[in-house]
C-alpha cells in the first residue's frame, strides 16, 4: 500500500471548482482564504500560537503549525509545546493521510498521462505567461527541455523545486512529533480513507486552463522571493497570526480547485473536530495540532468546535 499524505499533492484535493476571470483564465478559489478575522491575533506569551478547548475536567491544546516549512536556522521557542505535552493522555495528529492499492496503479498511470505534455511546454502558452516564465527558468539556470514533456501544472511544480533548492526548511509537524515520542505521548492520527476517489476526481478537473492557471499562481510564488517566506515562518513563531497567514500559497492554492476537493476538505476539518471533541472524554489534557489556516478559517476547526456547543478560547486571551 502506498500512503498519501494530505500534504502537497494531496491537498489538491481539497476544493470547489473555479470561477473564470475577466483574463479568460480561472480564479482560483480558496475555502482557507476566508478567515476568522476575530482569530487573527498576537499571543501573549513567547511561541507560535495555541488555543484551547475545555470542560469540567479535562483541556484540549491546540497549536496552530505553519503553513509552510520552516528555514533550518529558525528557532523556535518549544518550552509551551513540552509543557502541554507533558502528562497529556494524546496527541492528536495533523492532516488526513489517504492509501492506494497496487490494483490502483493504472489509475495512477492515467493521471500521470494526462500531466504530460508533447514538446516544450513554454511553446504554447501565452506571450505574457510565457515572458515570464521564460524571465523566471533563465534566473534559475534551467533550460526549456528541462521543463519539457510535462504540462503547465507539472513545469510549475518544478518551478516552485527549483527555486527553493538548498537545504529543505523544517516540517514543524514532524517536530511536534518528535517532542511527543521523547515524552512518550501516543499520537492517534485521523482515520486514513482511500485515495481512488478522490485522484479520479482530480484527474477529472485536470483542463488545460486549470493548469496554466495554476503555473501562473507558481510563478508568483517564486517571483515573490524567499523573503516572504521566511518572515511568515518568523511571524508563526513568535505567535503573531497576522503574519503567519502572508506565507507564499499561490501553488498550493492552486492545488485546492481541482472538482471534488470541497468534499474533501470538508470532511477532513470535521474529522479534526471530532478528534479533538473525543479527546475531552478523558480526564486530564491532551494536545492538537492543526495547520493555520483549515483551523482558523470560516467554516475551519475552531467555528466546527464553536457549532458543537463547544467554548473555544485563543492566544490573545488570558
């Protein structure tokens, strides 16, 4: 079995179809773009972020990880995150991971098939898209066979590689990981379905002015530079949301329009929201960890808790 992470290419999987622009290409919409604005605030104390969920007898932490990874020199501040998971009966794990059987390989082929590209893919693409990513693969040192054979989507895939190669950032989620095992806190991850579904839905939305559109929103990416970049992380962890949210997504926003995604997403925040709503069954803490965004969009985590009768206070509050 192959495991599929909701991360990257998985979270393609997440959203609702475009809308078209003026330009003749598609918007691409965005359900982590609307966010909670009450929830954008400044901790208090030294840190990323944490919010919490309690009842009589038992409290929830719930820290918000980064949208992106995380420069290598980045310290962050993880006396917060050991004192919540010290004594705590869980951790309850990040994003939804999805599994595909060997008899599913065709499938996968299929979509790998419908990615490709004969020629050089800059050849047909318009004159502005094309200025400017021939401007961007010459500032890198590549050359137009090193994108050949592949579509739009995948070229701005490779793009966005290409501009952040070196040393790759932190996953901040495999450190909150690592922190629990050194306490020997269990992690129950959410329930992994099956991935066919939703690449048939993918593949199914695959046209040609979604995938341009989504090698322009790369493009922005790496024209943006990697300054903007690290001040998000920077903001994530001195627990200033405002700045957390300014992270480069234009790609992995991009990768949230293909036909079947809104379903997807969906289920997934309500699976958060149910693991993190079962935990204060148990007497005692535990602890959550939630990327920003699904958790504090309308319609994320937190409003899902708030709709079950549940009391949810933030980082601004004492």
């Amino acid at each position: 079995m192959k495991r599929w992470v909701c991360s990257g290419w998985a979270a393609a999987l997440m959203l609702a179809g475009p809308v078209a622009a003026q330009t003749g290409r598609p918007v691409l919409a965005d359900p982590e773009g609307a966010v909670v604005e009450e929830l954008v605030v400044t901790a208090r104390v030294v840190g990323p972020a944490w919010w919490r969920v309690s009842d009589d007898d038992t409290t929830v932490y719930i820290l918000a990880l980064p949208d992106t990874f995380l420069p290598r020199d980045l310290k962050w501040d993880q006396s917060g995150l050991n004192r919540r998971l010290k004594g705590s009966n869980v951790l309850i794990g990040g994003g939804r991971s999805y599994t595909l059987g060997i008899r599913n390989i065709p499938l996968l082929l299929s979509l790998r098939r419908s990615l490709r590209m004969k020629g050089t893919m800059e050849d047909d693409l318009p004159p502005d898209l094309r200025a400017r990513f021939v401007t961007l693969r010459e500032g890198l040192g590549k050359d137009a066979k090193h994108y050949a054979g592949w579509g739009p989507m995948v070229a701005g895939f490779t793009l966005v590689g290409d501009a952040r190669e070196g040393p790759r950032g932190r996953n901040a989620e495999d450190q909150v990981r690592s922190a629990a095992r050194k306490l020997r806190i269990k992690e129950k991850k959410l329930e992994s379905r099956n991935a066919a579904p939703l690449i048939k839905e993918f593949r199914s939305g695959l046209t040609m002015d979604i995938q341009t559109a989504c090698l322009d929103a790369a493009m922005s990416d790496v024209e943006a530079g990697p300054g903007v970049a690290r001040a998000a992380a920077e903001g994530w962890a001195r627990g200033d949301v405002g700045a957390a949210l300014k992270a480069p997504r234009g790609f992995e926003k991009c990768l949230l329009v293909i036909s079947g995604g809104a379903e997807a997403w969906r289920e997934t925040v309500d699976a958060q929201a149910a693991e993190i709503a079962e935990a204060l069954k148990a007497p005692g803490k535990a602890v959550a960890m939630v990327r920003l965004r699904p958790l504090i969009a309308k319609g994320g985590v937190i409003e899902t808790l708030e709709g079950m009768g549940l009391e949810v206070e933030g980082p601004a509050e004492r």
